[in-house]
C-alpha cells in the first residue's frame, strides 16, 4: 500500500522539487520509505507502507533494463501465480513483492494485464521506449486516483491536496449537495477529475486517452439453481476471497461492527489464519447506538484478540479532524466511526478487513425493501404522505418515522428516481435556495447512463448496480480509504472480490431481498459461523447518533462553523436556509442531521484544504 503520484510534461524536464512536495502531501498513506524516479519529461514519486516482501518492495519498480518503471498504491492478490506464470515466460525478477509482478505484467500483456489482476490498485506505469505513461485504477475503484491535464501537462496523485488545485467546480458542488459525496470523475476542482474505476488513462506526447477494461455488473441469473447449494457456493466464495486477503508479511486484523458483514470476514479469518485475530470495535455512550454487544459475541467465539473503544459527542474536535482527513468535502456521518476505529486498529495492525460491499451485492440496504414494495403501495403512500408528514421527528437510528416520511415522498417516482428519493440529501429546489442559483446541472445524469447499461435485467438488480457502481465507489471506499489511510492503515475490502462479486452478479433478486427480509441467501451462508442475534439481528454498521447530537452536545458548534460571517466570507452557502434547516431541526420539526451535516463537511472541508485555517484535531477528548 502506498500513496502515489507523477508528473508528465511536454515543456521540459519535471522540476524535481515540486515532485518532492507532492509526496510530502502523502506520507500518511506511506510513512515507511519513499521512492522517486526522474527521467527528463517524467517523474514518479511513491511513498510506501510495506506490507508484502517488507525488504524489497521499495517502489519504484523497473525491469531489467530500466524501460518500464512501475508504481502501485494498493495489493495484487493472485500476484503469486502470476509471478510463476511469469518467470516461466522467462521474465527475472529480483523482489518477491505484488509490484514487481507489475513491470513484468506490462511487458508480457500489455493493456490486457489488468483483466488479469486480482485485488486493489492504482498505478502508473511509465514505457521510457513508447514515451507513454499509463495509469490504471482497480476494476471496483478501491483504490483512488485523481488526474489533472493543462497545457499538455499530466499530473495524477492518490490524493487531491498533491496536485495543483484552482477553482471549485460547481457542477460538483451541485452533486454534493444531493448525495453528501461526489462522484467520478468529478471532483471538487474544476481542472481535477477523478480516473473512474475500471479505466485506464494513457499519456503520450501531451494528449491523454481513457479506456474502459472492465465493467463489473449483472450477469445471467441463476433461477434454476437449488438454494442449499448456492448457499455452500457462497461460503466457499467468501472463504476464499477472505484467504487470499489475508496475504501479508504483517498481522492482519478486521474492524468489526457486529453485523453480519465484519462478523462473516472475523470468523472466517479466525478459520484461516494459524495465529489469533485481532479485532476492533467502536461504540457509543447513547444505548440505541451501542453495538459492541454484537461484536463482542464474535470475538468472543472466535477467540480474537479483541479492542474497543467508546465515543463521545466532541464536535469541536471531530468533525475538524474529519475535515483534515478528506481531501474533499464528503459527510457520509459513518466516516466518523471509521476513522476512529481506523485509529485505534493502526496501534496494533497495519492492515484490516472491513464488510463494505456486501450491502449493494447482496441486497442489505432498507431501500431495496422500499423499491420492491413501492411498486405495489406507492399510490396508497403518496395518498397518505401529508398524513405522515405529520408524524413527530426521532432521534433514533432509521426510526419509522424517518423511514416512513422517505417512503411517501418518493414513492411515486419513477425507479430510479424513487431509489435515489429514498437517500437524497438535497431536492432540486433546496439546492438552488441554498446556492442562491439553478446550474442546469443533473447530479443524477451519470446514474441514469449506468441503469441504461442493464437494460432486460429484474430491476432490483439494476438498483443494486447502480449503487455498486457509484454510491459504494464514491461514498463508502472513499470513506473506508481515507479514513483508514489518515491512520497508514491498509483497508482490504473482501467483498469487493472477483471471486465473491460474480457469484452476487447472478443471483436472482428473490436471493437478496423479499418483503422486508434482506440479504436472505448470505444470512443462510454465514448463520453457521455466527451467534444467533447477530445473523438475525437488525442491519448494523458504523453509524453514529447525529440527530440527537446535533440537538445537544453539537449544536453550538454548529451554529459557530455555519454562522453569517463564514458562509458569506466563503461564498457558497446562503445564511437564511442554512439557519432556518437548523432551527427546524434542534426544534424537532424534522430530521435533518444528514443535510446539516453535509453542510458542516462543507464548511470545515473549505475552511481547512482551501482557507488552510487548522483546528485543533487531537482525539483524546472524545474516547473512553
């Protein structure tokens, strides 16, 4: 795992100092060694956590003659087999580390050596004979990586605050404001786009070219197949993926929520690994949010070597500390958990597993209910909705209330609409009376482009690639990277597997969700390997008690970072909306901890990366 980044330029030789500088910006995704490599138009720079072959794997990689220098943040699972398949080609190699395998890939197969590629990553590769530089993100965008091409100049890093920034781009704004993240390939930056995963971008001679390798998605269903046996397929997927993440010259942990997600990866890496497990948990002190009950069960009959930690409601040093850690403005609240137990799991372990994933492949999210009963009762809802409308605003995590409100406002929608409806930050007109201005820009338009890709298939099957294709990518790796990297701790996601993923592809919709029952064939794959309450208890993850934070303990904090005087110093955000969502809130007219908070992100996220005003950020205060 490393932090990456280059320069390739038509207008002279790459200024060695300002490379320098780019790595500086990286050195919590590699504290353990750095790397650069300089050849007049090119420079490469990586900043290394060693994992795999901890002697030799310092980066960058060249062949035997120095034509194909290689750089890679991420890990090559089947790297193994490809390394024998290699050195019977007769390729030489002097490491035993993932990136090696890499350069000699390049040279044997050319464009089809990412299809080949079992894990995460980004790379660069640059081929000193073509004069070509190509980068490559993982086929499930993992692995993050941001470009920038002016004046026939290519810059790229695994993070924004690496390359040169400019103005915002409202267009990603707009988007933000809808989903509390911001999809590929926009960014924040309006000359920065992020390489969609799957794709490839090549440089040469100052013109760039992207290439799509791979599409991950539907595949035919399975309707025939005996439910028992889809089951022992199942398990024998997820045993295998989780083996092959295991792969590390380093201890391997699992950050652990009690759910059936981190409890599936805990117990059979517990099944897998000749030493004992650590494991890691994060709770709260308010009892509705605590799930350490749940972990503790699993760690409890797996043996592990189990730590956790309990949070308390310090926004004035957790959310400036959030803001420090996301190189762009992102608000999914879980963050917040993740990066704490990210924290704390970096005292013990230098890399862990973690469930992402397994929601949108297997059909865990309350809305793939809500899309499926919509389309019987949504008539009857949007009748009832200024019933509903009515009904006292909780506290409580995914209360009925909240739920029901969101069922009845969108249930009249067109599918792809009504499933964004259920998780939209921001309507439309909400945006334009924030911003003070209507762009013409669609948020939804790159969703709409990807559910026309699974035309003919059932349509929760087209929800749930949507979702894995954009909502996962854009929202919950990005979370899980950063929020681990801010730690230099390495994230494997086992879910997000080949070997694991296809298998989900197929399912037939009737597998996943039925009624209000989720994740039915994994729930019967797992149930042997985890207590009772855990496989049947209610979904669970990292989520935090926002709305009733941000109507005690936060409230005054909030009211400080989205005062008058900041809003209109930064320019983006309009006071009077912004004020009266809070007032409404703290008052208990309605729920709006998501909007709020992904206003705060915002705010703190500007203040920090483009005011480059600093907060205090220590963590002391806000665990037991």
């Amino acid at each position: 795992m490393c932090g990456i980044c280059g320069i390739a330029t038509t207008r002279g030789a790459v200024d060695p100092e300002r490379l320098a500088r780019m790595q500086a910006t990286l050195i919590h995704r590699g504290p353990d060694s750095k790397g650069t490599y300089l050849d007049g138009p090119v420079g490469l720079g990586a900043r290394r956590l060693a994992i795999i072959d901890l002697a030799g794997g310092d980066q960058p990689i060249a062949n035997e003659d120095g034509s194909v220098i290689v750089i890679q943040n991420g890990e090559i699972y089947n790297y193994r087999e490809l390394l024998r398949e290699l050195e019977r080609a007769g390729h030489r190699f002097r490491t035993r580390c993932d990136t090696e395998v890499l350069v000699h890939g390049y040279e044997q197969w050319g464009p089809r050596l990412w299809e080949r590629l079992r894990g995460m990553f980004a790379v660069a590769i640059w081929d000193a004979r073509a004069q070509r530089l190509v980068l490559a993100r993982d086929r499930f965008g993992i692995k993050p990586l941001y470009y920038r091409h002016v004046d026939d100049e290519l810059s790229f890093a695994s993070e924004l605050d690496a390359l040169p920034q400019g103005e915002l781009d409202l267009d990603a704004l707009e988007a933000f404001l809808s989903f509390n993240s911001i999809p590929a390939p926009l960014s924040i930056f309006r000359e920065i786009r992020k390489l969609p995963p799957g794709h490839t971008l090549a440089w040469h001679d100052g013109r760039i070219e992207l290439d799509r390798y791979a599409r991950p998605g539907p595949l035919p269903a399975r309707y025939d197949e005996d439910e028992a046996e889809l089951v022992e397929e199942c398990r024998a997927r997820l045993r295998d993926s989780v083996r092959a993440h295991l792969i590390a010259d380093v201890p391997v942990g699992v950050l652990l929520s009690g759910g059936v997600d981190s409890g599936a990866l805990a117990a059979l890496a517990a099944e897998e690994s000749p030493e004992a497990v650590r494991t890691f948990s994060i709770g709260f002190e308010e009892a509705s949010f605590d799930e350490l009950a749940g972990a503790r069960a699993v760690a409890e009959r797996y043996g592990t070597i189990h730590r956790e930690l309990v949070l308390r409601p310090d926004a004035v040093l957790l959310l400036p500390a959030l803001a420090e850690a996301f190189d762009e403005p992102f608000a999914d609240s879980s963050a917040l958990p993740t990066y704490l137990v990210s924290k704390l799991a970096s005292e013990d372990v230098k890399v862990a597993l973690s469930g992402e994933g397994s929601d949108e492949l297997f059909g865990g999210y309350y809305t793939y209910a809500a899309d499926l009963l919509a389309a019987r009762f949504g008539p009857l809802a949007s009748a009832a909705r200024p019933l509903v409308e009515r009904l006292p605003s909780s506290t409580k995590r995914l209360s009925f209330e909240y739920k029901a409100k969101r069922f009845a406002r969108a249930a009249h929608l067109p599918p792809l609409e009504r499933h964004h409806g259920w998780k939209e930050i921001f309507t439309a007109d909400a945006r334009a009376e924030l911003t003070g201005m209507r762009s013409g820009f669609d948020p939804l338009g790159t969703y709409r482009e990807r559910f026309a890709e699974t035309e003919g298939h059932e349509l929760l099957t087209r929800l749930q690639d949507v979702d894995f294709g954009l909502y996962l990518v854009d929202d919950l790796l990005t979370k899980t990277d950063r929020a681990s990297m801010a730690w230099s701790l390495e994230a494997r996601v086992p879910f997000m597997d080949t070997v694991v993923a296809n298998f989900a592809f197929s399912l037939p919709a009737r597998h996943k969700v039925r009624g209000l029952s989720k994740k039915r064939l994994l729930r019967k794959t797992v149930e042997p390997l985890l207590p009772h309450e855990v496989v049947h208890g209610r979904k669970r993850g990292f989520s935090i008690p926002a709305a009733a934070w941000l109507r005690g303990e936060l409230e005054p904090f909030a009211r400080e970072t989205l005062s008058a005087d900041t809003l209109r110093r930064q320019g983006f955000l309009r006071h009077e909306p912004v004020t009266r969502l809070l007032d409404d809130h703290v008052a208990g007219r309605a729920d709006l901890s998501r909007q709020l908070w992904g206003l705060l992100a915002f705010t703190l996220w500007y203040e920090r990366h483009v005011e480059g005003i600093r907060r205090d950020t220590s963590l002391q205060a806000v665990v037991a």
